[in-house]
C-alpha cells in the first residue's frame, strides 16, 4: 500500500547532472538526482590521483561514460525512496538496449528489496519507465575548479590518458576486508602479479588486510563514496528502504580507479557460491551483483558501451565459499584482521551472534582446530542454542537464507558433516548446534554425499587463462581435505 501510495504521489524521478572538479590529489563527483516535490539529492564521490597524474580526466570520453554510468548505480538508492514509476535520465544519453540493460539490473538487484516490503505488485515490465531526453552523445559536463573560469563545452580535443610505465599496470583488486578478498591478494601475490588495491570508505579491517598482504601506500587507492544527507532524513521518516546491489558500485566504481591508476584488469573476489537464490524456488538473491550473471552481464555492457575499461572478472568465479575457506585457513597473518560482520562493522569486531559470523565460523571450522576458530570470533557460537533458527536457515530446514553474504546451503551442510568427523575424531565433545545438526536427516544426507567440494570447479567464469592456472593449482588441483592437527604434525 505504501509502494502505491508514494509512486503515485512522486511519479517522477529525474537524473539531472552530474559534475567533476579536479586538484592534484584526485577527482571529486557530485551527482544531481530529485524526487519533484519530496526532495533533491547530491550525494559525492571522491577518487585519488596517482602520484605525478596531471591529466585532465575530466576531458577524458570514456572517464566521462563511466562517471555517467556509476551515476546510473548511484540513482537507485535515492529511488527507492519512493519509487517512481518514470526515472527521466537527463545526465547522459542511453539507447534502448541501455534502458532494458538498466531496468534488469534494478529489478533483479533489487529483489530483496522488494521481497522484504512485501511489493509483490513489482513487475519487472511495469515497475520503472526509463526515459532519456538526450538525443544524442552529450558535450563533456566538465565542471571546473571554484576558482578558476569556466571553459566552454567542447572547446578542447579530448585527451587520452596516455601511456604509463609498465611497473604501474597491474590488477586492482577491491577490499572489503574480508576472507574472499584476502585469498585473492594472496593467489596474485604468489603468481608475482603486480597489484593494486581498491577501498570504498576505508574501514579497519580493509586497511588492515593491505597491510598484512605487504602493499604500499602507493599500491592502496581509497575511494569516498559520501550518501546525502536528504537520504537518511527521509529512512528515519518512514520512507521505503531496503537493499541494493552494492557490488555494482563496485564494478562501476572500480573501473573508474583503474583508469585513473593505468590497470588493466579489475579482479573481484566472488565465488560460484553468490549463485544461489536466497529465498528457494525464487531469484531473489541477496547476493545478485556478486553473481556470474551480473558478471557477465556487466562485461558485455563494458564492450558494447565503455570499450577500453579495464577487464573485470572474479578470481574466484570457479570456486566454492568451501575451498576458499580451506585456502584461507592456512593464511594465519589474516586470522586476527579480517572481519565479515556488518552487525560489527562500525566498531571492526565480530558481533558473533549475526548469521553472517555463523556462516563463517561454520564454513572455517574443517579446516582449524576448534581453539584457532573459538579466537577469531571470540566465543564459542557453536554453543549458543540461540542461534538455532539461524542454523536451520544457513542449512536448508527453512526455505529463506538469511539476507547475508553467506555459502550455498549445500557446502554449509557439508563443511558441518567434515566439523562433527574432525572433532569426534579428535576425541572433543560436539557443541550444542553440532549436536542438534547430527540428529537431523541433513547430517546422513550429506555424510553419505562425502566431501564435494574440495575439487571443485565451476567453468562458468571470466577468469583469464593464465590466472585460471593459478586457481587451479592452489585451489582446486591438489583439493584435498586436511585436518589441523594432521596438518601440524607434518609441520
């Protein structure tokens, strides 16, 4: 009632602008969006320059695209506010096939949104009319320095970013600072790959993961992505909220960095896993922008629209939470930095009562001792029967996952089969869940299954050749489960 009731009441939504202002430390974008008669929105993005960059990146065609494009992402957290029905992009030019290719990535990355609010009534045909009044290619929106004079649209031949000295080309790789996004820095480190990293909003744990994987501040670009301020009045009023597909951001955001940076290839740090629909027997997914879907679709709007951006593809694409999870337990330098709890992101901690830190205190515990998983969260939350209904969703005895980044529920059941082994193996007594989860029929389903994952691999991916080798071989190739404490004996 309150989605009909708002888009009637705000049926237009409006792109109007966006501008650039340049210095010598970085790039600032301040975008231009307005809901008629309920409020107008400029939230602002900031990029850093490489050290000595003095192009001009505001004359640049393809850097001006791709600021567009991201403005494209950037819309849909200010139109779920009230969702209107017209969204009237004034901002760029987009042909028809751009329109649908938007409308799509709006309604499937919005689809817990949706499903959350109970707006059944949300068809992808009739939910959003996009409307471009450009006609045609516009002028660059080069907006100056306060300062300075303004300069004509188009009064400048374009410039190209140039050439870069080859030690400055390399993959960037976004950090959120959790465990995927480490494994990858790791499997670049040991096939010698030049990288860089990439932070929105840096936060403790992503500072932290860089530091542990050895790069230097040079290697570390900090981008700021500042919300208005018109949005949050309106959340606490009472307006539609919800989730959006933040990791479009990403892949929008990161491809702008890598230009400004001379990197030639953006690595993300998504696995097969992010597949999987969070609500069974629908596509509502949690995870839709981190999924191969959204990948490829994003790589084939890239060729069509942004030609010449940097090759964007997952490291991890042909993998499962479970191998990266075992890969991960044996990277100790990490264990005490990463963090993966939105509950404690604001205070860099592990709330160890969240789905997402059961998820991954389930999905780690194969592969470390008990003591080694107890010291990463803090506590035993095996032991806490309070989170049995968390369980039951992670596992599939309820048909909605949690809204969380988490593991197929297939893996899950089978990282906890391997759990109850390695400990009644290991003469420990089972903890609460464990021993809740072996009088299930789930335990014998997947316990006679036997371990699945271990050389997996997922051929639907983008992974170049010669990265996908290295995925291989230390991954998938020589997949074997190892328990801890036959690991440290042979150590």
């Amino acid at each position: 009632e309150q989605y009909q009731t708002l888009r009637r009441q705000y049926p237009q939504f409006i792109y109007k602008s966006y501008g650039i202002e340049e210095d010598e430390s970085g790039c600032r974008i301040t975008y231009r969006f307005e809901i008629p008669g309920l409020a107008a929105f400029a939230p602002v993005w900031r990029f850093p320059k490489a050290a000595g960059d003095t192009v001009q990146w505001s004359r640049d065609r393809l850097m001006q695209d791709m600021i567009f494009s991201l403005g494209m992402v950037e819309l849909v957290s200010y139109w779920k506010i009230a969702c209107p029905p017209r969204v009237i992009v004034e901002a760029g030019f987009l042909d028809q096939d751009q329109m649908e290719w938007w409308k799509n990535l709006y309604y499937n990355g919005l689809g817990e949104f949706f499903y959350v609010n109970q707006i059944w009534e949300a068809g992808q045909d009739d939910f959003m009319e996009i409307v471009c009044n450009v006609q045609s290619q516009p002028e660059l929106q080069c907006q100056p320095e306060p300062q300075s004079q303004p300069e004509p649209y188009g009064s400048r031949p374009l410039q190209a970013p140039g050439s870069r000295s080859p030690q400055e080309k390399g993959v960037l790789v976004p950090i959120g600072g959790g465990k995927d996004s480490a494994v990858t820095l790791e499997l670049l480190r040991g096939a010698g790959v030049p990288i860089h990293a990439y932070i929105i909003n840096p936060r403790g744990a992503a500072i932290h993961t860089t530091e542990a994987a050895g790069l230097k501040e040079g290697q570390v670009l900090n981008a700021r992505r500042t919300l208005d301020p018109n949005m949050l009045e309106l959340n606490r009023q009472g307006y539609l909220n919800g989730h959006t597909p933040f990791s479009a951001l990403v892949a929008f955001s990161s491809i702008i960095a890598a230009r400004m940076h001379g990197l030639s290839q953006v690595a993300l740090s998504n696995e097969s896993s992010a597949n999987e629909s969070t609500v069974q027997g629908s596509t509502v997914n949690h995870q839709y922008s981190k999924s191969f879907k959204f990948e490829k679709d994003f790589h084939e709007y890239q060729n069509r629209y942004l030609p010449g951006s940097a090759g964007y593809f997952s490291m991890l694409r042909p993998l499962s939470e479970f191998q990266i999870a075992r890969y991960f337990a044996k990277q100790k330098q990490y264990h005490p930095i990463f963090r993966s709890c939105n509950a404690g992101s604001r205070t860099d901690s592990w709330c160890g009562h969240c789905p997402k830190c059961l998820f991954v205190y389930l999905i780690l515990s194969p592969f470390l001792s008990s003591q080694e998983v107890r010291d990463i969260f803090g506590r035993d939350m095996l032991q806490d029967e309070a989170m049995k209904e968390t369980l039951e969703q992670l596992i599939g005895i309820r048909e909605e996952k949690p809204f969380e980044c988490v593991g197929s529920r297939a893996e899950i059941n089978t990282a906890m089969v391997l759990t109850i082994q390695r400990m009644e193996e290991e003469g420990e007594m089972l903890p609460a869940l464990l021993s809740y989860y072996k009088g299930t029929g789930l335990y014998k389903q997947y316990q006679a299954a036997g371990d699945r994952y271990s050389s997996y691999y997922d051929s639907e991916n983008l992974v170049p050749p010669a990265l996908d080798r290295v995925v291989r071989e230390n991954c998938v190739d020589g997949g074997t489960l190892t328990h801890p404490k036959k690991e440290n004996e042979r150590e």
